[in-house]
C-alpha cells in the first residue's frame, strides 16, 4: 500500500495534506510516513515466521531517532557502521543486545565503546580488526562476539558505486581467507565466534546474486562445521532494491522464502541488515519552486531543495520520481529540468520531467526516506532541512531545520 497518494487533486502523506505540511514547517523538509515504516518492518519480520530471525534496520539508510525509536519499539535490531550510528541507536532506545557493528575501519574507541555496551556481533572485515577486538576485549575484561564477513565474490548487478561482494572490492574477506581467519579466532582468549555475514550490495532487484551468496556461505559454514567451528547465526546483510521508476524487485516475503528453502532445514538463526526496503518508499522530499527559467536548449525549475539535501540524483544518476503536491488542471505540460541552487552543474533532482509548473509549486521527491536526509551536507552553506514524521492525521516534526548559526557553531577565529 502507498501512503503517499492523492485525494482529489491533493498530495497526502498518510492523512495529512503535502501542502499543510510545507505550510507548516517550511521546505525543503523531509516527510515519512510511520505506518509505511512499520509496514515495511514488518514485512521482513513475518516473512520468517517461527524460523528464528532478527531484522537488524541498517542505520545508515536514515539515523533520525524517532524512526529508530519506532523501529525499537516493534522489536527491531540494529546494523551499525560507526560510534555515532550507536550513540543514535542507544539515544533512541535500541537495545545494546541486538546492534551488529559493521564497517572496513572500526576505530579503537569504536570498538571499545561497543564492547563497554555489549553489542550482539561485530562483524569483522579485515584480519588485522580481529587482532585489535581480542586485545581490546581482554583489556575491557569481556568476550567479544564475532563474525567474519565475507566476500563471496558475486556480481550483484546493481550500480558499481554500490557493488560490494565482488572480490575487487574493499569488503569483507575472501572465501579462502575467512576459514583461516575462522581458525585464528576460536584460538583466541577474548574472542567468541558467533555467526558469519555477508552483504553484497545495495538496490538488487533479483534474487539470484543473494542466493548464489548464500551458497557461498554455506559452503564456508560447513567447511567451519566439519573442523567443530560452530556458528549460531548466518547474517545476509542489506540491498533489497524497492521500486523507483520500473523495477520489479522481490517483495520482502518472496526474497526471504527464497533464502529459507535454499537453507533447507539448517536452523541457524538469521539476520538480516534492510535499510533501503524498509524507509525508502516510506518517505518524500518536499521542495518548492523558486524560479522557471526557460532557455533556448533547455526548460530548467530552480528548486529549494539541492544535490546537498538529496544526492542521489548527482551521485548515482538516480532516478527519483517527482510529482506535484496539487494537481492542476490548467497550464501547459513541459520538459522540465528540476534543479537546485547550489553551484555545481550536477545539482539536480530530476532531468527531462514532464509537469505542468509555476513559481510557488510544490513538489515532492518520491522515495526519499533512504539515503535522503542521511547523505545530506552542508554544501554551501546550507543549513539542513527539516523532518517530519506523519500518523494518521497527526504530523511530528522528527527534527528542526537547521539554523545558519549552527554551521559555524564550532569554528573559531585566530586571536
Ligand atoms: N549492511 C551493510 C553492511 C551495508 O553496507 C549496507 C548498505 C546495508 C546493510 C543496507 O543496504 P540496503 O538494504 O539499504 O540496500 N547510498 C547508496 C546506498 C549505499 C549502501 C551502503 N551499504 C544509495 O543511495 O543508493
């Protein structure tokens, strides 16, 4: 179900009105939807029915602490990749117990704090990180859990910039390695091996790259088996795709159906790391326009919002669907390119799009909730924008917009 839809020729988040919502809190200004949120949780959640599971939501995806509070709140786990991403995690109520802490590069005082707070697993990505965790756990005087993520080595056919499972990436270790790196770990004092995980990228829209991964991980955990290496949890990571324009990509019940029978019978417990499936279609971005400037080649929109509140589009080539927040039944629909204010030529949200427009429109960025407001910098000085969460017919504003003051916060000046 989309809980963003129109209701005569008005766009509505839930049972708000778009344009209340601008009216009320400015734009640009982010706006998801919490049944949305939970719905799309929950599909992850059912779908395993009583095989054991834990649904860790990659924070990464969108930080904001009242969504992490509600993803809390329906029992969700948490996949982190940095000190801060746990601070945000704890902030909103997570539980210490159920966050998995990924990432190339775990600082020592990351990997400390994580300790100090007993997290469930580190996932482990470099040899060298397992040496630092096991000297750092005996100083800290606990067992740290560990997994090894691998690189199972699979095209995920999706954008290179977000490709991760093949072996030219940073990610993960290879096959070969892992099962020494295995052996390294159960001889360890302060080690506690616990599971094995992978993640191979993000917005795959089939499901053959996360099933031949699965093999792959099989074939490791039964090598592991076979030397009495006994793992309680497989982690498979993120990167179901959702649909942007026209992808068909598995819904959350078939993707994890699929996992399951290729399982067949084995009872670990598994983990999955969604970030995209879950806040991406549970989210817009609203902007309005400032200026139409037509010109010889090219109709250009200049928009309130920019490649620094939304980088997709600039980043990745992005298609984002955008839509207007009223219909309007007169005018004339024209090609239009919807950019920014910022100073760059790759600062757009959308090119060549079809609309019938006029300064003062509002506009909405579809599929926005995930690495929308979490990609977001301050490019220009801009101060970020604003979010709000709608429920039902009530709206919260999740964060102010930023003021120009807290940019410079803290700078100084020389004496
Ligand atoms: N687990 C790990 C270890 C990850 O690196 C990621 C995403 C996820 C889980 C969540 O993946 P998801 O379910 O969201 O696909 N900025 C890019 C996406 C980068 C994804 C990075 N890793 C974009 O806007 O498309």
């Amino acid at each position: 179900m989309d809980f963003f839809s129109y209701r005569q020729q008005a766009l509505f988040a839930e049972d708000v009105a778009a344009s209340s919502i601008a009216a009320d809190y400015g734009t640009p200004c982010y706006v998801y939807s919490r049944a949305a949120l939970e719905q799309h949780w929950q599909a992850f959640d059912r779908a395993f029915g009583a095989h054991p599971h834990l649904i860790c939501y990659a924070v990464k995806a969108n930080s904001n602490i009242a969504l992490l509070n509600l993803l809390a709140r329906l029992g969700s786990g948490f996949d982190i990749v940095s000190l801060g991403e746990m601070q945000r995690v704890l902030a909103a109520g997570g539980r210490p117990g159920d966050i998995v802490f990924s990432g190339v590069g775990k600082r020592e005082d990351e990997i400390l704090a994580a300790l100090k707070a007993g997290i469930r697993c580190f996932n482990v990505e470099v040899s060298g990180e397992l040496d630092r965790i096991n000297e750092l756990a005996g100083q800290v005087g606990v067992l740290a859990p560990v997994s090894f993520r691998v690189n199972p080595d699979v095209d995920a056919k999706t954008h290179p910039y977000i490709s991760t499972g093949l072996k030219e990436n940073k990610f993960g270790i290879d096959i070969d390695s892992a099962i020494h790196e295995y052996r390294r770990a159960a001889a360890m004092p302060n080690i506690k091996v616990v599971g094995i995980d992978c993640h191979i990228g993000s917005q795959l829209t089939g499901l053959n790259p996360f099933l031949d991964a699965l093999d792959r991980v099989l074939a490791v955990v039964d090598l592991l088996a076979a030397e009495g290496i006994k793992l309680q949890h497989l982690d498979l990571g993120g990167g179901l795709g959702i649909r942007y324009r026209d992808e068909f990509p598995p819904s959350p019940e078939e993707y994890v159906a699929a996992l399951l029978q290729r399982l067949g019978g084995r009872d670990f417990e598994i983990l999955l790391e969604p970030g995209r499936a879950i806040v991406g279609n549970a989210g817009i971005l609203l902007t309005k326009v400032e200026y139409l400037k037509p010109t010889a080649n090219k109709n250009f929109a200049i928009v309130d919002a920019a490649m620094n509140d939304l980088l997709r589009p600039a980043l990745y080539s992005a298609w984002q669907d955008i839509v207007p927040a009223e219909l309007a039944d007169s005018g004339q629909e024209l090609e239009w390119d919807i950019v920014g204010p910022v100073c760059e030529t790759g600062d757009f949200l959308g090119k060549g799009r079809l609309l019938k427009l006029a300064p003062g429109d509002l506009l909405a960025v579809r599929s926005a909730g995930a690495y929308g407001f979490s990609m977001s910098s301050n490019y220009n000085s801009r101060p970020r924008a604003a979010e709000v969460i709608v429920d039902g017919n009530s709206c919260h504003l999740v964060r102010e917009r930023e003021t120009v003051q807290q940019l410079w916060a803290g700078e100084r000046l020389l004496p």
